[in-house]
C-alpha cells in the first residue's frame, strides 16, 4: 500500500515561512523523482517544484523561484519544500507526488501518486 502523508501546513502571516513535509512508504521511495503542486479552489492545479531521483536535478515554477527549495531525505524516505517570503497568492492546498517521470517535471502525468494535501494559508 503506496502512501504520501504531508505536513506543516498551517497559517502564516505574509513575509513569514513555512516548510511542508511528506512521508512517503510502500515504494522504493529512492527510485522515484518526487514533485510538489498546489491547487487554490476553482483553479486548476500547479506545478511548484520537483526533485529527481538522483537528488541532482531540480526544477522551479517561475512564481516561487527564489522563495522555495525542495529537498530529499533518502535514508527518512521524506521530501521537503522550504518556502519563504510567503504572499497571500501562495494561499493553496499542497500535494505531494511520487512518479517515474515521462511527462516533463510539470505534468501531472508524470505522476503515479499522490498524498491527500495540506492546506496553506497565507494572510496579508
């Protein structure tokens, strides 16, 4: 049983930071290149960040380049998303994901997996 767990979301006062956890089990997790997305309601869901398998590669939407770093921890079986400077446009339900790629680091096909989400909320 595959399962992707995040944590640390949470309200912030804009300017402040956050960093988001998740969990993951059931996969070889050090296989996998690992990805974050965001979804605001009645929007379609966003690419923030990805990390590749090999924990050389990484990839930034241009909307939080500079203010996030995504990172892996191998032998916890967890990814990270460290996010700074926060802004009120941040405000959004995160997902975690777990995928083998194919698709580009931005598509949602690249994807097999996904945690339940967890809710930031940025107030300005």
């Amino acid at each position: 049983q595959v399962q992707l767990v995040e944590s640390g979301g949470g309200l912030v006062q804009a300017g402040g930071s956050l960093r988001l956890s998740c969990a993951v089990s059931g996969l070889t997790f050090r296989l996998y290149g690992m990805g974050w997305f965001r979804q605001a309601p009645g929007k379609e869901r966003e690419f923030v960040a990805g990390i590749g398998w090999s924990d050389t590669s990484m990839r930034y939407a241009d909307s939080v380049k500079g203010r996030v770093t995504i990172s892996r921890d191998n032998a916890k079986n967890t990814v990270y998303l460290q996010m700074n400077s926060l802004k009120p446009e941040d405000t959004a339900v995160y997902y975690c994901a777990a995928g083998a790629g194919g698709a580009g680091w931005d598509s949602s096909a690249s994807y097999n997996y996904w945690g339940q989400g967890t809710q930031v909320t940025v107030s300005s």
